[in-house]
C-alpha cells in the first residue's frame, strides 16, 4: 500500500505569580550526490510585504540543536523546525509524508520502501563545498540512523529503530566492543540504499507504528558533512532543510530566522512568520512575569503553578483572564516519574515508609496522579538519613513535586539536597525520567516507578496571535497557520 550537590533550597524560593506584571564505524555508503542548490528565479522568490516575529517563552533550557540529543520538550520543538524527518505527524498524530515522497509497504508489513524528495535540498552552510546546500540523497537517511546506534550517542534514536533486522546487533557491538578494529558488524544490513532516492527499510516483525515513530524529533534526517566539516558538529550549527535557521544562540535566548536557501518547489504551507524567538527562563515566576509584561507572544506549554492559578479543573480559563489572554488545551501531556534507586548504599527504611502514607490528595498538581507505594514496608522507627539526594533535573513538572516533598516527607527531620550531575550514583535516593504520552505509546518508561504524573499540555498566547492549533504531537508548533498582527510584538533588538 503507498502512503501520499545544590540545595533544595532552590525550590523553595517563594512563587511571586504575577499576572499584571547532546566509536567511529565504516560508513557503507560514501558517494553523495552533491549536486548544489540551483539559483531560484527571480519570480520564483516569494515577496513579503510585512516582516513577522513571534516571541515564544519555554521553561526547558535549549542547549543542543543534535537531533540525537533531544531530551526535553522545548528543545525538540525547535528542532522540528530546523530539520525535517522521512515522516511527520499531523495534528492527530497519524502519520504522513516529509522527505519521503512516498512509502511502500510490502503486504506481509516487514519491508518499506521510502522514494525521497529530491526536491529539497539541505540550508547553505559552510559545512558544504562553496557554502552552498546540496540535495538530499537517500544514503543521508541510513547514514544517520546508523549514525544513532553509536556508542558516543543517547539512545533515544536507537530505542525506536531496533525492530530494523540488524540494528540491535550493530548497536549492541557499537557500544560493547570498544575497539574498532574488533567490531564484525560494518552497517545495519536492514537499511539499504537502492539509488539516489531510494531506500529499503526490512523489520524483523511488523510494526503498526513504524512510520509514526520515523516522525520522532529523535530521528530527524541531516547530513553527514554537518557532523565530519564542523567542529561542533550539529550541536550549535544544525544544518537541516526545515522551514528555518538558526540565526544565533545566547545564553537563554535562540533564535530562528526563515531558512532562506529553501527552494524545494512542491513544499505547501509555508509559514508566513520571519523570525522565532525563544526564551528559556529558570522559573515560572520569570516566564509569567515576560509574558505578562507583553515580551513574550505565545507560552506553547504551561507550568503547573500557572496552570492551577488560570484555568479550572476542565482546562478552561478562569473568568478573569478571558479578556487578556486566549488557551488551547492540548491533545498531549508531559509525563514525569519518580523513582527510588535500587542500587543506592543509604538505607531507604525512614524514606519509604514515609512515601508509603502519601495519598493522592497530598499531592496539589493539576494532572493524573498514579502512585504505587503500596509495596513499600512500612518501619516507623526507622531514622532518617540528615540529606537524600536527587539526581538533577530540569523538568519544572519534577521540581514542582519535589519541592511539595520537600514539605510533606522530609522536613523537618531531613532534607532533599541536589547532586550537581544528571546521572544516578550510588549515594543517589531518587531520580526522575521525563516522557511524553506520544512516545510512550512507542517505547514506554519502566513500571517501576512510584510516583508517574501525566500533565495535560495547555498553550497560552495574546489575542494579537491567532491560529494555534489543537494537537495529539507534543513536540509540534504548527506555524503556517499562525499569524501575529503587526505592531503588537516586541521590536527586533
């Protein structure tokens, strides 16, 4: 069928909410057709008459612009608007078409056959000869999910690629064998390249959301001159064929401005707006207060403090910001679990016993609260330990909750205290995973928590913003719908 060690002093500064105020192996494919980017006409230039910029305020810090290494929300969704997948979701999250101009898919549902656009070319940059981009060529597309089963990477990518015949065995030898020259395995033998704008992609056993998940930010499609020609590789100069480029990075401040080499002729709905600002703030107090100050346009995902103030238990604004400010409940939720560290030397008697009495009704965050505590022994004279310790986290849904645990468990006979690293060490008591409810459904997080969270998605904007869309994508700002009346938006600095 064809398819067309910190304190945890730091939550506990006061919520003053405001509403007026990131092995080598063989690559199997070498030749690249690099064939540059032809010069549009003259007429074929679309002519703007207005210049459009939408300022976006989000609370996930963007740090890496590497398909491979986006973890959280925020950054995913710039990333989607730099890079373009094989597939993409529409706003119900079924997929459909991007670089792949069609698919195939044989009837027992093993093999797909991918025919690419080769219409679109990647953005000019100097990771190209002359700094010109080159048109996508179908080896791009193994190239980098090869590319994702390497030991130097997450496994994010990997994780939703391994029922492709082969690329388990060529992950698990990418990152056990350490020594190249021991490495038996040189590509993944279920992606092949037929031709220029042909490949095959074999499964082991059908999978019903195989193309759904080719549309994760995870596995969006760059070339490989952009990770071998650059010092930094794709983690500060993404070079993809997306709608926009990165016009510049600061310290909580990126920038997007209209990809201006785009010359693919049979791309539609192109968005209308010019430069995409967005702005990452440490807390929601400073979010809220931008937003109420008017420097900021649209919130794509509420915080669970401002959730709760503004809007009631059905997702609807309150009566008293109806006027100010519009609300698009989304088809979507962050999903945020805690778990407690099996492998931790600290005794955990005082720590579980005491997560063993929270109910549901401790707990004041807007979402659906499951909590599986009922496995924990319960020792009441166990003596605590003077800190627990927490693996660090930026997920403001998690900072939230364990600012709560803060006071309902530890205080005053203990204290939770951040580690300074990300990673789970010995001396660490919990830690936390963030998923969203879309690839959740592909890849799920492990059971084994006692605290899991689902937080609906809610995106806030000013009157002046229309077109916002309702949708079951997490990670998709859909722009061409979007329009921003002139004179309402900060001025570019």
């Amino acid at each position: 069928m064809t398819l067309t060690t910190r304190t945890f002093l730091y939550f506990l500064l006061p919520f003053a909410f405001i509403l007026h105020s990131c092995g080598t192996t063989t690559d199997t494919v070498e030749v690249v057709d690099t064939t540059p980017r032809a010069e549009r006409a003259e007429e074929e230039v679309d002519e703007e008459d207005e210049f459009y910029e939408l300022h976006i305020g989000v609370i996930d810090p963007v740090t890496n612009f590497d398909p491979l290494y986006a973890r959280n929300l925020s950054t995913q969704r710039v990333l989607m608007l730099l890079y373009d997948g094989l597939m993409k979701l529409d706003s119900n999250g079924d997929p459909q078409p991007a670089l792949a101009r069609e698919v195939d898919v044989s009837d027992d549902g093993h093999v797909y056959t991918f025919t690419i656009n080769r219409d679109i070319f990647y953005r000019d940059s100097r990771v190209f000869t002359a700094g010109v981009g080159r048109r996508i060529h179908a080896s791009d597309v193994k190239w980098a999910f090869e590319r994702a089963a390497r030991a130097a990477h997450p496994p994010l990518a990997a994780e939703l690629l391994m029922d492709i015949r082969g690329y388990e065995n060529y992950y698990l030898e990418q990152r056990n064998i350490y020594d190249p020259e021991r490495r038996v395995l040189q590509e993944v033998s279920g992606i092949r390249v037929v031709d220029e704008q042909t490949v095959r992609i074999e499964l082991n056993n059908p999978d019903p959301d195989f193309l759904a998940k080719l549309a994760s930010p995870n596995l969006l499609i760059y070339p490989r001159e952009a990770v071998r020609n650059s010092e930094d590789g794709l983690a500060k100069r993404p070079v993809g064929t997306g709608h926009y480029e990165l016009n510049r990075m600061e310290e909580n401040r990126v920038i997007l401005v209209k990809n201006q080499s785009e010359n693919s002729l049979d791309r539609e709905n192109r968005p209308v707006i010019n430069r995409l600002e967005f702005r990452y703030f440490n807390n929601e107090e400073e979010l809220y207060q931008a937003f109420t100050d008017g420097d900021l346009d649209w919130i794509p995902e509420l915080g669970p403090l401002a959730s709760s103030r503004l809007t009631n238990e059905s997702y609807e604004l309150r009566p008293d910001y109806r006027d100010s400010y519009s609300l698009s409940p989304q088809n979507s939720e962050r999903i945020t679990a805690f778990y407690l560290n099996r492998r931790a030397v600290v005794n955990h008697d005082w720590l579980r016993t005491r997560i063993g009495y929270l109910t549901r009704e401790d707990l004041s965050i807007r979402g659906e609260i499951n909590l599986n505590n009922e496995r924990f022994m319960l020792v009441d004279d166990a003596e605590p330990e003077a800190e627990y310790f927490i693996a660090y986290t930026e997920n403001f849904v998690a900072e939230n909750i364990l600012t709560q645990l803060q006071n309902l468990i530890f205080q005053p006979d203990s204290e939770l205290v951040f580690f300074d690293i990300r990673v789970v060490t010995r001396r660490t008591s919990i830690y936390t995973e963030l998923t969203d409810s879309m690839r959740q459904k592909w890849y799920p997080i492990s059971g084994d928590y006692w605290l899991r969270v689902d937080t609906k998605i809610l995106s806030l904007y000013k009157p002046h913003v229309t077109g916002i869309q309702t949708s079951a994508v997490p990670w998709n700002l859909y722009l061409p719908e979007i329009r921003v009346r002139n004179g309402e938006t900060v001025s570019i600095q």
